[in-house]
C-alpha cells in the first residue's frame, strides 16, 4: 500500500498566447477545469499504474458528490483518510500558460489549510507500505514524518518550498528516505539549508536525491552513484500541468516493484510523457504497461 498525503483541488487551466503585464489584459484561448492538486494526481496515477492507494487529504463540501470522488473511487483509491472541512470549498488551483508552455500556478488553499492542525492518522503499516508526501502543511509532514519513524518515505515539498523554514527542512530529510523535486525547487532548497549542490542533500541520510529538469530528463543522486535518464520527447506537450506528479507516481510504482532506480526514472519519465500531451493531470493517465513499453525506448 502507498499511503499519499497532499491536496485534493479543482484545477482551471488557462490557455493565452504570452502573459499579461500588470494592469493590463490578454485574450484566454482555451479554458479547461479538470481534476488536480498534487496528491489527487499521484494517488489516481499511481493507482491507473497498479498499485494500491490511500490518500489521506482534506476537502471540502463541494467534493462530496463531484465527478472528482467518483474518478478517485472508480480508480479504486481508498478515500477512507479524506475528511471533509464544513464551510469551506475544496483548494483551486488557477494556471495560466503561455503559448511557450511557460506555466503559473495561483493556489487557494481552502480545505487544505486544516492540513496544519489534522491529526496524523493511525494506519498499520508494514515493510512492503510507502508513504508519499506530495506537498501540503510543513508542520502537518513534521508530524506525519515522526509518527513513524521506521517507514519508508518519500517527499516531495513541490510548489509549497517556500512555506519550509531550514529547520522543517532539516527534520524531515532526516527521517525520509527518497526526495523529489525539479530544478528550481530544488535551488530554493539548497538556498535554505546552506548545500551547494543536489548531491550534497544526502548528508542528511537520504537514500536518493531524484531532481527533474523537465524536457531535460532527470538525475537520480545516491551515495554511490548519478544517474542521468532522458525525458520521453516523441510526444507534444500539450499541458505541463501535473507532469511532476506522474513522474514521482511513475518513479515509485516502479520502485515498489523493486526496480532499479534507473528504470524507476525512465518509468518515471515514460508516465510523465502520457500526462503532457492532453490538457490536465489526469486526463491522459497510462496503465503499467503503457508505461513500460514506452520507458523501454528511453
């Protein structure tokens, strides 16, 4: 079992031909809302890739009902850990891309704000169970990492670098085991916590550093080795939205399966080039063996 902590978010993507500057306007060309946030998005990659899933989220009425539940439970993702914050919607994510593929993200927090006082659940872990952290409350992952200390864990701080101090930093890379994040996350990171390069991160005790670099491909860290894999680019990319998500969801379904981390990579990149070419996060996900074929060609 996976067990993934992030949020659950309505996603309205916004297609313009260059962003506005300020105090002016750009016609919209294209205008999608489409299921997202970046726990929802691993959790349904991740099961679509045969793995089983729990997600442990917060949401708000709005969900109850919406086509969102319903994908998640036909994906067959366990939602017994999503709980529903009365009085508040559930988060949005609002991403406007340019004609360039450039993306920006405004992110309302709604529901997901009670991350930072939720109780971590009880869940029986075992050997064979992960914990993936995708984004959410520092605090709430401080808590979540200490609770249990002997699971494997990966973790995946995402867009929300910013709200960790050193310290947050410092304490959970101590208690995880694998840590993703893409170029610019990973340089606001480095900044925070003093280290120089990627590398340097597992001083802390990691077992893998894995930093995406999008059409670029990818590099794996360990204490023993740099990895280097290529990105999947026989495909248009449509959307880059939700492309982090898949790649991690691709990473570590290959990881459960025992794989190697190089070909957990090239799953990874080979999920991610599913995702890009339709518009949203989970309109387009593959299935193992999709994603395997297409990893063999990389």
């Amino acid at each position: 079992m996976i067990y993934i902590t992030g949020p659950i978010a309505f996603d309205t993507i916004i297609y313009c031909k260059r962003f506005p500057e300020i105090n002016a306007a750009v016609p919209i060309t294209g205008l999608y809302q489409v299921c997202g946030g970046a726990g929802g998005n691993t959790a349904a990659v991740l099961s679509s890739l045969g793995q089983n899933v729990s997600l442990i989220s917060m949401v708000g009425e709005d969900f109850t009902g919406s086509d969102y539940e319903r994908r998640l439970r036909e994906l067959g993702v366990d939602l017994k850990h999503v709980k529903t914050v009365y009085g508040t919607y559930t988060s949005r994510a609002f991403m406007p891309v340019d004609s360039d593929g450039n993306l920006r993200s405004f992110f309302y927090w709604g529901a997901t704000s009670a991350f930072r006082n939720l109780l971590v659940p009880r869940i029986n872990l075992t050997s064979k169970d992960l914990i993936h952290i995708a984004t959410g409350d520092p605090k709430f992952n401080r808590r979540l990492v200490a609770a249990y200390p002997d699971a494997t864990i990966s973790f995946d701080p995402g867009y929300d670098v910013p709200l960790y101090s050193k310290d947050d930093f410092e304490f959970i890379f101590g208690r995880v085991n694998l840590f993703f994040a893409n170029e610019h996350e990973c340089s606001v990171v480095l900044h925070k916590v003093g280290k120089k390069t990627a590398k340097d991160l597992l001083s802390y005790g990691l077992d893998a550093v894995v930093v995406t670099h999008g059409a670029k491909g990818s590099e794996v860290f360990t204490p023993k080795a740099k990895i280097t894999v290529k990105a999947y680019t026989k495909v248009k990319c449509v959307d880059p939205t939700g492309a982090g998500d898949a790649y991690r969801a691709g990473f570590l379904a290959a990881f459960m399966k025992g794989k190697p981390l190089k070909e957990c990579a090239k799953i990874g990149s080979a999920t991610a080039s599913f995702i890009i070419s339709e518009v949203g996060g989970q309109t387009n996900i593959p299935t193992w063996e999709q994603a395997e074929k297409r990893a063999k060609e990389l």
